[in-house]
C-alpha cells in the first residue's frame, strides 16, 4: 500500500511495465520483490531489445501417483523451443519485431546495391564465368533471399565474387577444352552444367562444415597467404579483361593461351600492333570515367547525393544509349546483343538431373570457392558486427551461406554467392539495418534479370570488362601497405608464402597456387603445435622465486637439476616429440643451437616436471610421458612433479605414473620440491 498526502491509500503501481534497450540484464534480481521469482522477461529479449511487458506463465496441473496434483510450467518447455527457432533462423526475430524507423535505411540501401550489383554480376557472368549475364544476375537474386532468413549478420550482401566467378569460368573454359565428358552439341549447356555442379557442392560443402562446427577453420589460413591469394586473383582478372578491352577476342581464341603467364606474353606480343581502335578507344575510356568518377566522389563524402552516385550504372546506361545511337556494333565493337534466359530446360530443377556427370571434376573447385567464399563472408560478416554492437556465428553463418548457394542451384546455371567486404561496407554506409535490404537488393536484381536486360541490347562487351578493372584496382590497394609491414618487422615466413602463393597462381593456375599454399599453411600450423611449450627455470638470486632463465638472466641454474615448466596442456600431437625436446633442453638449453656441436650443459641428475599450465592430459600423452619416465629412471635420474592439478592426476593414478614414482615424487610447489631435493 503507497500513502498520499491526504492519508488515502491506494494499490501499489508497478514501475517495471516494459524495459528499454538500455536495461541491464544484471539489474533483473533486484526488480524481484518478496518471494516472487517468475522473470520479468527472458534475456534474450532483453539483449534483442526489444520492448517486453510482464508475462506470467500459465500452468497446468498433474496428478502424481499418491493422488496429489503437482503444478507443471508448459510455457518453459513452449519458450526454449522458441528461442531455439530464434537462434537457428534469425528471421523470426527480426521480421516480427521490425521497426518501421529502418524502413528508410533498408530500402535505400537496397537500392544503391541493386544499381551496383546488376551491371556488376552481368560483367561477373559474362567475363569471368564463361556464361550467360542471367548467370550473375540469379546469383546476386535468388541466394541472398535464404540467407536473409538463416543469416546472423544483418549487413553482410550475399552475391557472386569476381575471384569465385574467375574460377568457375576456369572451370568451364576446361570443359569445353577438354572434352572430359560426351560434350553436348550446344557449348552454353557445358557451362550451365558445370556451374550448377560447382554451385551445388559449394552450398553442399559450406552446410556441412557449420553442421559439424567447424567455422573455426578461417583460424588457419594466415593473411599473408590470403594476400598472396587476393593479389594474384587481381593480376589474372586483369589479364583476362586487358584481352577483350584491346578488342583481341577472336586472336586469343585461334592461339589459345593457356596459363595466366601465357596470357601475360599474347598481351604484350599483340597488344600493340594487332589491336581493334574502336573498342580499345570505348574501354579505356569507360575505365577513365569510372576512374574519374569513383575519384571525384572522395571529394565529397560529406554530400551524401554525390556519394551515393552509382557511377557503374550511370557508364552503363550512357555507353548502351551511345553505342544505339552510334551503331558501334557496325564499326565492330562486340555487344551483348539479345539475352535469352538460359537454363538448360526447366527453370526450376534439381541440381543434379544435368550435372551429375561434372561432380567429380569440379570438386576440388568447389571447395576452393568454399573456403574463400567463407573466408571473405566472415571477415565481412565480423567488421560489420564489430561496428553495429551485435554478434555473429561462424557455424550459422556457414549453414546460411550453404542454404543459399543449394537454393540458387536449383536454378540451372547459377553462380555461387558469397558475402563482401566493399557490399557490406557500402550496404551498412548507406542505411542498412537488417537482412531487408539485401531482399530489397534481390527483388530489384530479379525484376530486372525479366525485364530490364533487353534494354541493354546495345552495351558494349568491353565496357563490362572495364566495369571489373574498375573493381580489380580495389583489390591492389592493400598490397604496399602490407608489403612494408612485413618488411618492417623482418616477418620472413610470412613473406615467403604470400610470393609462393602469388607465384604459383600466376605461373600455373590459382587452384595450385591456392591448394600449395593451404597445404603449406597446415603443415606450420601442425609444426608449432607439435612442439611443445616448455622453459628451463632457475632461481632469482636474493629470494625463493624460481623464473625462466631466458626472462631473467640473473637466474641461478642449480647444477645437475633440470626444472622444466610445461607451458601447455598435453595432448597426442605436442607429445610425439617431447623426450626429443627434452634432451635438447638437458645438453644445450634453450638457445637455438645445432646438433652437431657439443652439449653445453651437464646431464641432469634430476629432473623436476613443474606442471600448473597443465590443464589436461590425453591417453596418448599419459602413455608417452609414462614411457619418458621410464627411460629416465632406467638413466638413473630422480624424477620429480609439482603443481599437478586434479584431471591430470587423476590420469597420472590410472596410468600407473603415480606408482612408478611413488607418492613421495609429489609436491605441491616447486618450493617443497626443491627443499625435499636439498635435504637429501
């Protein structure tokens, strides 16, 4: 009951109707008066922010066997199965609780997209991939509509890649070089078959490492081998555009260059003297503009009217209304011409009806377009997060970006897609809040894959590959300043794998220089982590502190006694080779010296293992480190453990090391270890 002033009571009001975005989740317990326990509303609401009134769940009732009825909470069991389906498909989140104040934001972020996107994905499918321009424009429409719906990043713009397309247009072009299968008469039935083989395993691939966990693998792949990787796919697409942009298609068809290397040396043999004035004058021109443009737009970031300037779209409407007028086609610039809707048969159907026979030779593509696409995807995914306040996850985000890629398979044809890092920067600039604008985005692409593409009857070829070169100077921006980081801190190894993985992908091909690399990559990363963690410790003069010797050149070495101090936990792979590390350490330290040279260090007469970095053992360690003990006690050496905690303990006792040593070999500090030592 409140008292007034007047001395009338009245019933007590509660101040906790609803809770803002900025309510603390750690504030709830003190909203809890008397013997109330029923939450106020369920964390995750709080954390989506989203407005909650005080609900009270119902309960039924059920007769246990003494006959007395027991209250059961059904609203518990309803409500983890709704935050379940909240966390796994992040669209019956955000749609139900959308809010009309990020209408404006998604739409026009949507819009900008789609101007940039469509002449984007028509120069991606044509150029790169070999196909049809409906190949890149499904791919940037029909994808980006599932992952709207399982996707956890509310910015990330799910469309094809240049580098992803470059590799299925690859791929085609060794079809239909090759002949590795019966080759249908119709060349374009080759590429459809192939990329919707690549687009299938590639949603395959991609679903199956977020079903079993594994997001965690962008981890292993360094940046310097990524860099490597990016800078070479820059290079390759370069020369693939330079070739159509001096007008030397038909040239480049009757020598038949293979390699990028080979492409590189037909350039600079014919580039000069066998060149087509009329298309080289168009794309270079075009390029210029595009140039110009993008450039003159730096000025005015502040000008929202002047940024937002899609100066793609704007090059493509003029060169196509130019070209009519002119009747560029006549003077022989090649132009896109009619563009059927291209899918092999149905519009729907399923993946493998005409691309089973081009699984098994497009699937190392296609997990090399996996681990890229994710890698790409994450890092884009991440940097948006990081900026908007909200979080995301890798396996999620593998099975969304896997649903995608299976759904535009269905469509025959269509190009992988993946998340960017310049889309989804652009996409969040612009206004985007949530998945809408990439539906908005895709909605625009599809209406204009129906009805938009006659109008483009009269657009210069060559103008889509200067669209690409536009896009391919980006990606050798970050190149010097990486350069002079990795020489400024003397990062050799790094070095050495981004020009390997450079120079592999444009002497022979990016698959080899990609794969090369990865296997490169895995074998340092299981080289360090088979090594393990281990310092020599000694005595800080003037106290009882034991330190490493490496950190404290004052600390005393005890003569005969070695003290080792296992860094990390012990496991199959950092054990292989510990009696090996061991006897280094005994004869020459922890300097990098070579075998050949004589010890520098006495044998160890005892050995004391300090063990309070050792959170856990496995049974192929346990069994190793028993038998390193053995061969040290068969030495004559005393052996000695302290700081063992409980798990490894318990380990050590069923391994039998306990009663090999004898409890007395036990102590709980280096301290006791080291007086007990003395004493005898």
């Amino acid at each position: 009951m409140t008292q007034h002033s007047g001395g009338s009571t009245t019933e007590p009001v509660s101040r906790f109707h609803s809770l803002s975005t900025t309510t603390s989740v750690s504030s709830l317990p003190g909203m809890v008066h008397g013997e109330e326990r029923t939450p106020l509303v369920n964390q995750s609401d709080v954390e989506a922010g989203h407005m909650t009134h005080v609900q009270y769940g119902s309960s039924s009732m059920i007769t246990s066997a003494s006959g007395v009825k027991l209250p059961v909470d059904t609203s518990k069991r309803s409500s983890m199965f709704k935050k379940r389906v909240r966390y796994y498909v992040p669209s019956t989140a955000w749609i139900p609780d959308y809010s009309i104040s990020l209408l404006g934001g998604d739409l026009l972020a949507g819009v900008t997209l789609a101007a940039m996107l469509i002449p984007q994905s028509v120069s991606y499918g044509t150029s790169l991939a070999k196909l049809s321009p409906t190949a890149g424009l499904f791919a940037a429409a029909l994808p980006p509509i599932m992952y709207s719906l399982l996707g956890t990043s509310r910015q990330l713009n799910v469309a094809p890649e240049a580098a992803l397309s470059l590799l299925v247009g690859q791929a085609v072009s060794d079809y239909r070089r090759g002949d590795h299968h019966v080759r249908p008469e119709d060349a374009d039935a080759v590429g459809i078959a192939v990329a919707t083989a690549i687009t299938f395993q590639v949603g395959l691939f991609a679903s199956m490492l977020g079903f079993f966990r594994l997001g965690f693998l962008d981890v292993v792949l360094s940046r310097a081998l990524l860099r490597g990787f990016v800078t070479a796919v820059a290079v390759v697409i370069a020369v693939e555009q330079l070739i159509p942009m001096f007008g030397l298609d038909v040239l480049e068809k009757q020598m038949n260059p293979a390699s990028t290397l080979d492409k590189i040396i037909f350039l600079l043999e014919f580039s000069w003297s066998d060149f087509h004035e009329p298309t080289t004058l168009v794309s270079f021109g075009a390029l210029l503009v595009l140039i110009f443009m993008r450039t003159f737009k730096g000025y005015f970031r502040r000008t929202w009217w002047i940024e937002r300037l899609p100066e793609v779209l704007l090059v493509v409407v003029l060169s196509t209304i130019i070209s009519g007028y002119q009747r560029w086609d006549k003077k022989g610039v090649d132009i896109l011409g009619i563009i059927p809707i291209k899918t092999g048969g149905d519009f729907f159907s399923f993946p493998l009806k005409q691309s089973i026979g081009y699984i098994r030779g497009t699937t190392s593509t296609a997990v090399l377009i996996t681990i890229m696409g994710f890698l790409d995807s994450t890092v884009a995914a991440k940097q948006n997060a990081d900026r908007f306040g909200y979080s995301i996850s890798p396996n999620r985000e593998l099975v969304a970006l896997g649903a995608a890629n299976l759904f535009g398979s269905f469509v025959p044809g269509t190009l992988p897609a993946f998340g960017s890092i310049v889309r989804s920067k652009i996409n969040g600039d612009v206004g985007a809040r949530t998945q809408l604008a990439s539906l908005v985005t895709a909605g625009i692409t599809l209406g204009a894959t129906f009805f938009l593409l006659p109008y483009l009857y009269y657009l210069p070829r060559c103008v889509l590959a200067s669209i690409i070169c536009l896009f391919v100077i980006s990606l050798f921006s970050e190149v010097p300043h990486d350069l002079m980081y990795y020489w400024r801190i003397r990062a050799w190894t790094d070095l050495a794998m981004m020009f390997l993985t450079f120079s592999l992908s444009v002497i022979w091909n990016i698959e080899i220089g990609i794969i090369v690399s990865l296997i490169i990559s895995l074998l340092l990363v299981i080289k360090r982590s088979s090594h393990t963690r281990m310092i020599i410790l000694g005595r800080i003069p003037g106290t009882d502190q034991w330190g490493p010797i490496t950190d404290n050149p004052a600390a005393e070495d005890v003569p005969g006694i070695l003290i080792i101090r296992i860094r990390e936990s012990l496991d199959f792979a950092n054990t292989a080779q510990l009696k090996e590390r061991l006897r280094r350490l005994e004869l020459y330290g922890q300097e990098r010296t070579h075998p050949s040279e004589e010890p520098r260090r006495q044998a160890a007469s005892t050995l004391v293992f300090h063990m309070a970095d050792v959170e856990t053992c496995d049974a192929s360690a346990v069994q190793i480190f028993h038998e390193l003990l053995e061969t040290y006690q068969n030495r004559g050496v005393e052996l000695f453990v302290t700081h063992l905690r409980s798990g490894p303990r318990q380990m050590f006792e069923r391994a039998g090391i306990v009663e090999l040593l004898g409890s007395e070999a036990f102590f709980a500090t280096l301290g006791d270890a080291m007086t007990s030592i003395g004493q005898q």
